[in-house]
C-alpha cells in the first residue's frame, strides 16, 4: 500500500517535470522568431494612450503651442483638486462601511467632494472657453461639434465609465 502511493507520486512527479518543459517548449516555438514569449503577451494588454493631438483644420503653430499650454496649466490647477477629491472619496468609504457608518460625516465629505468637483468643472469650462477664443470660425465650429476624445483631449470619468462598459 505504501509502495503503490509512493510509485503514484512519483510518476505524478515525474509527468509534472516532463510536461512543464514540453509546454514551454511549445510556447517558444508559437512566438514569433526574434520575439519572447514574455512579449507575446504585452502585445495583449492595452498600449498606453497617444499623446492628445487636437484634431482641428489649420491649426497654426502658435495656436497648438498656446492650447497646449492652456491645458497644460488646467492638468496643472487639476491635480490636486483631483488628488483632494481622490482622498476625499477614500474617506467616505471609510465613513459609510463598518460598524460606526455615519451620515452625517457622510454628508459633509459630499458637499466638499461635489464642491471640488465644481471647482474642477469651472476650470475646464474656463479652459475651453480660452482654448475657443484661439480659434477661427471654422475651427470654432468642429470644436463645438466634437465631443472631447474625438478633438483627442482627456475625457472626464463618465465617459470613461461609458466606454468601460459595453451597451
């Protein structure tokens, strides 16, 4: 009895050291010459975004270098405003899960999170509005038209959350 569960284990043993290497075998030979297995799979997994690119006609160099800089001064006034709000929501998980849950905590950490987020939507308006007043009448009018991802600026989080979830 304990020689047949001691031949199992190590037959079992054995198989596993054969087929573990039979299979890796097999994945070096699936990739393609000159490419690891490792990169196969970093091909599957999404790439980084590109960099914005404002999909607007005629666009001068002195208009792309002052849109840039207006919404490079919006991420920067953003960040912290988004860092706050960030905190702010941890806090009110904390607050409203667990044994001492409180509303009133609760409700004060959402008026300061939906005054934050306020604060954010007045800069980009802000920001959009000086960005508008830079263009011309044509380019004016497909600004208005296109939403923000398809002029290739960041969308904010319900648009993300649409494009997360298929309808």
């Amino acid at each position: 009895m304990k020689t047949t569960k001691y031949l199992s284990a190590v037959l079992a043993l054995l198989l596993l050291i054969a087929v573990v290497p039979a299979s890796a075998q097999q994945e070096r030979e699936r990739a393609p010459k000159g490419e690891a297995p490792h990169e196969m799979m970093m091909k599957d997994k999404p790439q980084p975004p590109e960099p914005p690119r404002l999909h607007l006609p005629d666009l001068t160099k002195e208009q792309m270098e002052s849109i840039k800089k207006l919404n490079l001064d919006n991420e920067k006034a953003n960040l912290p405003v988004e860092n706050s709000i960030n905190e702010l929501e941890a806090k009110l998980r904390s607050v409203t899960t667990g044994d001492n849950a409180s509303f009133d905590q609760a409700s004060k950490l959402i008026d300061e999170i939906t005054a934050l987020r306020g604060k954010l939507m007045k800069n980009n308006i802000r920001t959009h509005l000086e960005v508008r007043k830079l263009l011309n009448d044509e380019q004016k009018i497909i600004f208005d038209k296109n939403p923000p991802m398809e002029r290739g600026l960041r969308p904010d989080k319900k648009e993300m959350m649409k494009m997360k979830r298929p309808d």
